[in-house]
C-alpha cells in the first residue's frame, strides 16, 4: 500500500540578490524572508514526507523562533523527514512540486532543481518533477511580496 503525502509552504518576498530553491541559489532581485534558509521547495518537500508517514509537519520538529532553528539549512530539515520515513519503512515513489512565483523565470533552472531533490532524496531523478507558474499579476506572489510551493509525495514500502 503506498502513501500520499501533501506540502504546502509559503514566504514573503523581500529586495535581494536570491534566494535557495532545492538548495540551488537562484540570483534575482528578491530574497525569501524566513527564520529558516527559507529554502520552500525542500520545506514542502519535507511537510509532504511527514504527512504521508502521520508524523506531523516540519514545525513539530524545527519551530520556527527558535535558536536551533535560525537559519537553519533545509537540507537537515528534509534530511530528517527522509530519515523518519524510512524508519518506518518507507522509501519515495516519486515527488511532484509547484513553485509559485512571479520572477525570476525558472525554466532554464527545473533541471537542475529536480536533479538537486533527487540527489537529495537519493532517488533517480526520473521519479521527481518541478513546475513553476505565476499567478499572472494577481495577489501578494503576483506583486512578487511572495513565494509559494505545493509539493506531493507518494511513499512506498521498502
Ligand atoms: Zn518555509
């Protein structure tokens, strides 16, 4: 029996020279404001793995406020998540990700991010598959004050 597992993440926008997606610095005129690297892509990722397993969601582990958890890289967070799952036995049968966000464009970069969440996650990198889109304008990620990404996990006995 697998097991579905849903992540959400949300962040403002400030002025700055990038941000961390997957682990990857995209250099663009914003920069994610967060307690945490602020990286949402590995932080839905990561919610998505707790939620299939029932363990929770990453602030049950890492709440944000805290000194253990400032600025803390997000690769530990996944790192944990996957750690957990296959405690319990489980190993990923593919992730599906949506990054939503105004600028930069991501195309030249969907690569290299499934290929940094699947080595990540230790998977080949057929089983991961990022999309990006805007909100064409509209809302506080159409005036680029935010960034999104859902992420989905199926999860499968080992
Ligand atoms: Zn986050």
């Amino acid at each position: 029996m697998g097991k579905v597992g849903f992540g959400y993440d949300f962040h403002r926008l400030e002025k700055g020279k990038g941000f961390l997606l997957a682990g990857i610095k995209i250099p663009c005129k914003y920069a994610i404001t967060a307690h945490s690297d602020g990286d949402i892509l590995l932080h839905s990722l990561a919610d998505a793995i707790l939620g299939a397993i029932g363990e929770g969601d990453i602030g049950r582990y890492f709440p944000p406020g805290r000194k253990f958890t400032k600025d803390i890289s997000s690769v530990r967070i996944l790192g944990y998540s996957l750690e957990l799952a296959r405690k319990k036995r489980y190993k990923i049968a593919n992730i599906d990700t949506t990054i939503l966000l105004q600028e930069p464009k991501l195309t030249s970069y969907k690569t290299r991010l499934s290929e940094s969440i699947a080595k990540l996650c230790r998977i080949p990198v057929e089983l991961v598959n990022v999309k990006a889109k805007t909100t064409e304008g509209l809302g506080d990620i159409g005036r680029k004050k935010a960034i999104s990404c859902y992420a989905v996990v199926l999860l499968e006995r080992r």
